[in-house]
C-alpha cells in the first residue's frame, strides 16, 4: 500500500517532535529539580506541554528547514 507525501510528512514531525521534546523535557526537568520526589510526574507533565508546542511548529519548520537546506546545497 503507497503512503501519501502528506501522511509520511505528518509522521515524521510526529516522531521528530515526540523524540525532541522528551529529551529536552527530560533535560530541563532533570537540571531544573534534580532526581527529586515527584520526578517523573513533572517530566511527563512538561513533556506533553513541550510535545503541543513541537508538534504543530514542527509541521511548520520542517518544510521551511528542507527549503532552506535545497537551495544551499544545490
């Protein structure tokens, strides 16, 4: 079965965006409190606000970043 452009792209902010942001949430989370009690309920807390916001901006810088990177390296 042949995937649509559209539905590939959309995975793959999708994947890049949930892989990001739980490494940056992660980071963040652990230099901001430590290995404190709590720990993995504020990262999972932080982690779904990082992945809203990555989500529809990764759908936008994407393209734009693939633009940019075509016409520097034609």
């Amino acid at each position: 079965m042949r995937r649509s452009r559209r539905a590939a792209h959309v995975v793959f902010v999708l994947l890049t965006a949930l892989l990001l942001s739980g490494v940056i949430a992660f980071t963040l989370t652990f230099v901001r409190s430590g290995y404190a009690p709590g720990f993995f309920t504020i990262f999972l807390r932080q982690w779904t606000i990082a992945f809203i916001a990555a989500f529809p901006a990764g759908l936008v810088v994407i393209p734009a970043a693939r633009a940019v990177a075509d016409v520097v390296f034609k």
